[in-house]
C-alpha cells in the first residue's frame, strides 16, 4: 500500500468532489428544501471530524459521505437518511450531542442517530455477548428500519475499506458481516449488497480460497461470455420483433456462494462455473408486467426447451421480502442449462435494493410492504417475550432467516409466509397466539390432520380449536418457527406457576393447622427435605399431590419455626411417594370402573403401586377408593372377601394395554362437527388418536379415525358418545387397518 501523502488543498478539493458525487447519486432529493438539509448535515459533519483521520491516512469526512452515497445509490433511501448517514459517527466520535442533533435537525433524526450510536458497540465482547448484542440491535429495527439500513451501508463501506485495518481486527470485522449483517441485508432484500458483504468477507477470512476461485473465473471469463452471447442472439431477434424494449444481462454466480458450494458441499469448480444464469428485464408499465413477462416467458421457451421442474412464479406470489421475479430453467443446443430470470424493471429494481425501492413504487406493492411489517412485528414479538438464553435466539431466528418459505392461506384466502418445514401448529401460532394455544388440529385442504403436520406451499389451512386445550410440552418437538416457540415455552412456564400457587396455598393452609409460621426459613426447611430445588418445585409437587403433607412426619415445631429430626431422616414410607413423582408425568391418571372415568383415589401403603403396575381399586369403608396392586400381599384376602367393593383400575398410559381400532362415521357436514367429535375423542374420553382423516362431499362427511382403546367396553362408550353428536348419522367400527 502506498503511503498517504497529506496535501489540504488537494484534500479540501477531494471532499468536495465527493460531496457533490453524493448530491447526484441523491437524485430523490430533488427539493431545495432537501438539499439544503443535506447541505447542512454535510457541514456540522465536515466541521465535527474536521481534526480525524481514517486508518489509511485520509480524511475522516469521505467515511460519512461513502456511507450517505451507499444509502441514496445502492439502498436508494430518503433525504432522512442521507442526512443520518452523514452524522452516524458524530454523537460517538466528537463533541456532537444528540440534544444538538435534535435541535439542529429534529426528532427523527434525533431518534435514527441514537439508534445508530446505541448499535455502534455491537459485537465488541465474546460469542455470546455478540448474541445479546444483536438482539439490542434488531430491537431498534422496531423503532425505525433506517436504522439497521444505514448500520448495513456504513458496515458495506468499513468492509470496502478494511484494507488497512489490521489482521486480527479485519478477521473480527469480516466474521462479523458473514454471522449477522449479509443474513440481515438478505433478509430486507438487499441481494447486491449481500453478495457484496459475503464476497468482501471471504477475501479476508479465507485469503488464498478467494484468489483462487476469483482466478479461475477470470481465466474462464471469455468461454462464458462466448457462450451467452450465443445463446441470446435468437431471444434478442424475437423480443425485437414483439417490440419490446429490454435489458440482457449474462449473471456469473458471487464468489462466496462458488466458494461454499466448492468447501462446504465438495463439489467441483467445473460443475459450478458452468451453471448458467441470464436475466432479461423488460420496460412495462405495472399493469401489463405480468402478461408480457410470460409473453417473455414462451419466446424464451420458444427456442429452448424449459424444465417443467425449475419454474418459478415470483410474480402471481412474490416472495416474503417481497421479491418478483419469473424463473425458469431451459437447455441450450449444446446441452447446458441455463436459467432465465424474467421481470419488469421495476422488480428488478426491487430486487437490487429490496426494502427501500419500494418506497418508490409504493401505490403498487402494499402487499410487500405489509409483510416487511409483519416480518418486523414478529421478530419485535420474539425479542420482547424472549427471557432465554440469546444464543438460542439466534440460533432459531438465523434458521428463519435462511430457511425457504412456503405460503399457506387461510380459509378466506388471504396469504401468510412462513418458513419451510412449518406445522399446522406453526400456522396456528402464526393467525394469533391464542389461536394456537387452543388448536387441537387442522384441515388441511378440508382434511383433518394433526397438529404436527407438515405444511406444503399453497396448503388452505384451517384450525380447529377447543376451550379446553392448552399448550403441551411435546408441541415444542415440532414447531420450527421461533415465534410459536417462545409462545408455548411461555404458556407452559405461566402453567406451572399457576399450579405452584395453588400449591403454595395447601401449604399455608397445612401450616396454619400444624401452627407453623409461613417462613422462608421453613419453606427452606422442606426444600431440602424433600431434596427439591426451589420454593416453585416444592409448590408443584404439592399442588400436583406428588408431596403428600398428611404424611409430614419426624420433625419438631419450636416457635412457629419447623425442623426435621435428623435423626429420623424421611421415614420409609416417604420413599413410594418419591418414587411415584419420578414416574412420567403422563402416566399418572387411573382410569377407574367400567366408564374409565377419572376419580379420586389414594395410593395404598401396602404395596406401593406405580404407573405401569397392574392395579385394582378399592372401596374403603370412608367410601374412598385405594388403588392397590394385583400382587399386593393383601389382594388375595381382599379379593376373595370382599369382591363387592373391588373395582377395576388402569393407567392411562399403559399403551400396551391399548388396541388400535377403526371408526367410521358419516353425518351432515356442519361448522364445529369435526372439532365437536375429536373432542369427544381426545378430551372427553382420553383417548389417544392414531390418524383421522376427514371428507366431504356435497354437505355429506365421511370421517375415518383410529384410536386406541383398552377394550370393546371403552370403545363402546366411545362410539356411544359420538352417535349422540348433533349431525353424526352412523358410527361404526371399521374392520380395515389401513388408514383412509
Ligand atoms: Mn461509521
């Protein structure tokens, strides 16, 4: 690197040559009200670093007017921004303060500038304070996005320039742009500039890959070149032809992505380099962009035959950052396929500056605009609700990010995003929280399926609901958007704290007949007697009866204040209770008597039973029931001699105990009777469904269901139940095994 030679008058000269560059590329700030702002902005900047330098030597004012030119070029932002842009590094960097940006240029440029000096220390710790960091940092996306689009732009600049950083600090800087800020451009359709981010990133995180690859594409330059040329001579005669006024571009793949798939996927520069891309962007005006891009469409297809596999209709459904485009992949005579990407030029202009140039479009692409919003309100939902570890966030917000969508519409047709391998449950989580935590299922395309199924693009989904449901520990096994995630982690941990409190006041009330003071030193005292973690655990387990506090035994009460006797360390009897709150927490429900139905009951002392257990119930003479088991020493005697008060008893969860059978029914199609009859199922009787699939024709449903049932008795019970639903014409069991 040549040194930097300082010369003010040639310096004064250069600033103002980049100055006025910056006006030009600002061509949508025409008003002289504009320039003047700009004009402005540009002076209290000049003046403010007027004693900084950069690294290389040069003066510190061309950074802020690289970066303002970046915004009004590349992003093609608003006077606004120009202005923040040119004072991003003021309030951190020199006696500037933000009351003086507030009073000198107004409220939002106030808020914009301290968003960017709030964000300006991102990354500065370790890996999981970076995490923690750019969560504070997107939480400022919700404030304005010109925030995070300037903070892109000044970040694009810093990597064009990192030449004269040094190493240590060039690999900080480029890792950073590779972990957030190309996902982040990606993300707000900013695709040049995350090509750009990506390619400068890996000139310095992997020097001599990037030579080699950047190498290899010049050498192969010319045969590419050759190639494309020859193959649009016959598009360009014919599109003349259909007067049509158009752009071709040939389009070679970024260095980074060459570079992944060489290093990350192994497959061969040859196969890579040869992979080609042309793009044709035609003149129109809006209403007639569709029809003449598939006008386009089949002259292309007219010379070369497509592969009906590779064709991509970005128009009728843009994508969620509100990319339009019409792809398709044809063959060229010499046998290499080509991709042809098909727009208007105003997608295209939307594609290269994403977010921003639909400011200037903005009477025609609400539609992308409203899901930018969207996309901002669930990650503000995501980051306000989140109280996890932050890496995990990030984990599960990168995976959104880069995953593909899928659309999926509504009942009534309107449209949502979201990311591929989304569940009905995801969908549900999607429409509104509590519409998830109350959905029991989903018809998809007017068939039920559960709550884990896995949508496709273009799936018409509805949900099913019930009041009675609540969000289950095992839905997070299959919902992958971040969003529905944190609601269900949420709903689950307010359960539990529900259920503590009721826990905590059995315990008063235990404490208040044993005349023992509602202390943290006693609460303590039980804690670690009964070997538990926290004051919510001890409330839990009382709450859910897993603690019984009848059986408190060997301690002292001195003073209000509670103590166990050492010596008397949990009594022998303690240890089944112990052993019954290790079992899993499904297994724990008796069903009880012919009807299966749920009672109360008392474990009996005697033989200890668990889940799993084969058990009997029996009546005492309190008219309480006692679960005992088969092979309890007493069974016999009590068997044998009192057999009237024998009732039967089982686990729910005893899945081997359970048979799967069939149900078919018919009825009279009506809104509610698919979610009234799984009900009855799943609520109701506790029964577990294996598959269910639903059809109607013409006001007329026909219904297949397998369950598992412990015998005839319950599945009689069960087919009773449903019969007696409004609208269902026939039950039946179904001999067939196979699923509908
Ligand atoms: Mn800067």
């Amino acid at each position: 690197m040549e040194p930097y030679v300082i010369d003010p008058e040639v310096e004064k000269k250069e600033i103002l040559r980049r100055y006025s560059g910056l006006l030009r590329a600002a061509h949508r700030s025409k008003s002289t009200q504009d320039k003047r702002r700009i004009r402005k902005a540009f002076d209290v900047s000049l003046e403010a670093h007027k004693d900084m330098r950069r690294k290389s030597g040069e003066p510190y004012i061309y950074h802020p007017i690289a970066v303002a030119r970046i915004c009004a070029e590349e992003i093609g932002l608003d006077t606004t921004s120009i202005v923040c842009a040119l004072l991003h590094d003021t309030v951190e960097d020199t006696y500037i303060t933000l009351e003086d940006i507030g009073n000198l240029f107004g409220s939002k440029e106030r808020m914009i500038i301290d968003g960017l000096t709030k964000i300006s220390g991102v990354f500065d710790q370790s890996s999981s304070n970076q995490a923690e960091n750019f969560r504070k940092m997107l939480l400022t996306l919700s404030d304005d996005v010109r925030v995070i689009l300037i903070k892109i732009a000044d970040r694009l600049h810093n990597m064009r320039t990192l030449d004269h950083m040094k190493r240590e600090k060039q690999l900080k800087i480029a890792s950073e742009t590779l972990f957030m800020y190309a996902p982040l451009a990606h993300r707000l359709g900013l695709y040049n500039i995350k090509t750009e981010l990506e390619d400068l990133a890996l000139k310095y995180t992997e020097p001599e890959q990037y030579q080699e690859i950047t190498d290899r594409l010049e050498k192969t330059k010319a045969v590419r070149t050759r190639f494309i040329n020859k193959f649009i001579v016959p598009l360009q005669k014919a599109l003349e032809g259909e007067q049509f006024k158009f752009e071709i571009k040939g389009r070679t793949k970024s260095i980074y992505s060459i570079w992944n798939k060489m290093y990350k996927k192994k497959v061969r520069f040859e196969d890579i380099y040869d992979v080609f891309a042309i793009r044709i962007i035609i003149e129109t005006p809006v209403e007639k962009e569709k029809a003449d891009a598939w006008k386009v469409y089949s002259i292309v297809t007219d010379f070369y035959q497509p592969n009906p596999d590779r064709l991509r209709d970005w128009i009728s459904i843009p994508k969620g950052t509100g990319y339009e485009s019409l792809h398709t992949t044809v063959m060229s005579p010499t046998g290499k396929w080509v991709e042809v990407q098909i727009r208007s030029k105003r997608m295209d202009d939307i594609a290269e500056k994403g977010f921003a140039a639909h400011w200037k479009y903005k009477s025609t692409n609400e539609a992308a605009e409203n899901n930018l919003d969207e996309w901002l309100a669930q990650i503000r939902d995501v980051l306000e609700s989140n109280d996890d570890d932050a890496l995990s966030f990030i984990d599960d917000f990168k995976l959104n990010l880069f995953s593909e969508e899928i659309y999926i519409f509504t009942p009534n047709g309107d449209l949502k995003t979201l990311p591929k391998g989304s569940t009905a449950l995801d969908f549900a989580f999607r429409i509104h929280s509590q519409v998830g935590s109350q959905c029991i299922g989903a018809k998809v395309n007017h068939r039920l399926v559960p709550l884990s199924y896995e949508l496709k693009s273009g799936d018409q989904v509805e949900i099913i609901l019930s009041k009675k449901q609540t969000p289950k520990t095992d839905w997070l096994n299959f919902v992958v958007t971040a969003s529905a995630k944190q609601k269900i982690k949420q709903a689950l941990k307010e359960e539990r704290r529900q259920i503590a409190s009721e826990g905590k006041d059995i315990l008063r009330r235990k404490f208040n007949s044993l005349n023992v003071s509602f202390l943290s030193v006693n609460i303590t005292e039980l804690e670690r007697h009964f070997n538990l973690d926290s004051a919510t655990e001890l409330y839990y387990q009382i709450a859910k009866g897993r603690i019984d506090l009848k059986k408190l035994k060997g301690f002292s009460v001195e003073n209000g204040r509670i103590s166990f006797d050492k010596a008397v360390v949990p009594v022998k009897e303690e240890a089944p209770i112990k052993q019954i709150s290790t079992a899993p927490g499904k297994s724990e429900t008796l069903l009880i008597g012919d009807e299966n139905q749920k009672m109360d009951f008392t474990l009996a002392r005697c033989c200890n039973p668990i889940p799993g257990d084969d058990v009997f119930g029996f009546v005492t003479v309190n008219g309480e029931i006692k679960i005992h088991r088969i092979n309890c020493p007493n069974a016999t005697q009590l068997l044998s001699n009192y057999a009237y008060r024998v009732i039967k008893a089982r686990w729910a969860g005893k899945e081997m105990l359970q048979f799967e059978v069939g149900v078919h029914f018919t009825g009279i199609d009506d809104v509610g009777l698919v979610h009234k009859i799984t009900n009855i199922i799943s609520a109701d009787m506790n029964v577990n469904m294996k598959a269910i699939s639903f059809e109607s024709n013409d006001g007329i449903f026909e219904g297949q269901v397998r369950v598992l049932v412990l015998d005839t008795a319950h599945l009689n019970t069960l087919m009773d139940k449903l019969r007696n639903v409004n609208g269902v014409l026939t039950v039946e069991r179904s001999e067939s095994t196979e699923n509908s």
